[in-house]
C-alpha cells in the first residue's frame, strides 16, 4: 500500500473522515489517527493519542491549551500560538478573537475519556421548523460511504423535514448499470433513470436507520451534473460550498419542498 505497511502511525487531518475510512485501514494494519487544529491556532490544538484512540474522535488536547465550549457548543480556544489577527481586516479579528479566545466556528462534544468529538461547522448547523438542531455532515458522511454515493448535501433550514441533493458516483453506478444491461450514455441520463432512483432510494434507507426520525432524510433529488470546483461548486480541497449550492439548486430543491426555497 505504497509503502504504508511501514509506517507506525499516519495522521489525518483538513477534515473529518468516515469511521468506515478509519476502520478499513485498520484491518489493513494501518492505524490513522486523527488531528485538529486550525491556521488560526498555528497548528495542532488536539491530537489523539498512539496508545489509546477512539475511533471517530479527534483525540486529546496538546499541552498548555486552554479551551472551553459556548452556550452554543463551539469550541474555544487559547494557546500561546493562536494568532494576533487577520491582516487588515480588524473586523473579522474582533469577531474571531473575544477577550482572549479563538472561536474555531466548530460545534463539539467531548467523549467520556476528554476526546474531541467534532459535530459540524456552526454556520452548517440546520434548524429545523420544529426548533431542533441538526448537523448535516454526519448525515452527509453516512450517505457518501455508500459506493453508489459521490456527494450529498443535506438541506431543511426552516423546514419540517430534511431534504437531499445528491450526486451518484458514475463509475460504480455506471458499473451497476452495465451489468443490468441498462443503457445510458452521460452522467446526466445514468440519473434520471427511475432503476437509478430505485438504488438511490434504498441506500437512503439503509442510513436513515442509522439516524434518529427527525434526521432522516424523507425526500432527495439526484443531481444531474458532477459538482466541480470550476463551476465553484467545491473549494480547491473538494468540499462542498454549501450555500453556493443552494443558491445554484434552487430549483431543486424546490422540488423537494413544493414551494419556494
């Protein structure tokens, strides 16, 4: 595995990564391990430890960081290296760094052995029309261990239920399709085809039953078009821009509201 069968510990880091992701390189005997920190911070503000890890969690924080949680479950932190500000601009430094402390813009939790546990990006965070709170990229990471899966970006601000954009992978549902014998020639006429929407449907099914009922995902669209960073659907990194994609989908997901987004 180009050469990782040596290493004694590989770290992860720039985002969070599936449980699943994690759990294969470990049969594989490589151990990954998981890291948090921020270009704010100057690097590492958590890290986990060799001897004893959780998977899923992000581990543990590095000496002599202070940190704390607000009423609204972000994370904050204080450490020698975080950094004075942003170059020019004083107001985005003063709505980062209050009295001290760096809000990171993460909602976390921590485990019951003190790791780290990211739930979602404070701006990503869906509130429901019923009031709850609801962290999409957990969904969003559930869905994308499907192989049929590429991307999903879970929608409901304000809504009664949660909706879904999803991209199909083309190369394996393009597989799947070949050898049912159902023809296709594009991206874009592989998802419309109701056989597609069909395969779609039972992998959302297989995650909603991981989830409780008020994170399910009760309607999606499938995308017609791969998301690209030149269409500035993704960054450079390849994540998702979210509201740029619900500005550009709107139409979409209209169809899955019946009413204007």
């Amino acid at each position: 595995y180009l050469g990782l069968n040596r290493s004694r510990a590989n770290f992860c880091g720039g985002g969070s990564i599936s449980p699943e992701v994690v759990r294969f390189f470990y049969i594989l005997g490589i151990p990954v391990f998981q890291a948090y920190g921020q270009t704010e911070s100057s690097g590492l503000s958590f890290v986990q430890d060799l001897d004893h890890w959780e998977i899923g969690a992000t581990g543990l924080p590095v000496p002599g960081l202070e940190y704390q949680l607000s009423e609204e479950g972000e994370l904050l932190v204080k450490f020698d290296s975080v950094f004075v500000g942003y170059y020019k601009n004083e107001k985005a430094t003063a709505e980062t760094i209050v009295d001290g402390w760096l809000h990171t813009g993460d909602i976390v939790e921590f485990s019951d052995r003190g790791e780290l546990l990211i739930v979602d990006r404070k701006k990503a965070i869906i509130i429901t029309s019923g009031g709850k709170n609801i962290s999409p990229s957990e969904i969003e990471n559930a869905l994308k261990d499907s192989l049929y899966i590429r991307e999903a970006i879970v929608v409901g601000e304000g809504r009664n239920y949660l909706g879904a954009l999803i991209q199909i992978d083309f190369d394996t549902v393009g597989k799947w399709a070949q050898e049912r014998k159902i023809a296709y020639t594009t991206f874009k006429s592989l998802s419309k085809l109701p056989e597609v929407a069909a395969l779609i449907e039972k992998e959302v099914e297989r995650v909603n039953a991981q989830f409780a009922r008020v994170e399910n995902i009760r309607k999606f669209v499938l995308l017609e078009k791969e998301l690209d960073h030149d269409d500035g659907e993704l960054t450079a990194t390849q994540k998702v821009r979210r509201s740029t994609i619900e500005k550009k989908f709107e139409k979409e997901i209209i169809e899955l509201y019946g009413e204007a987004a």
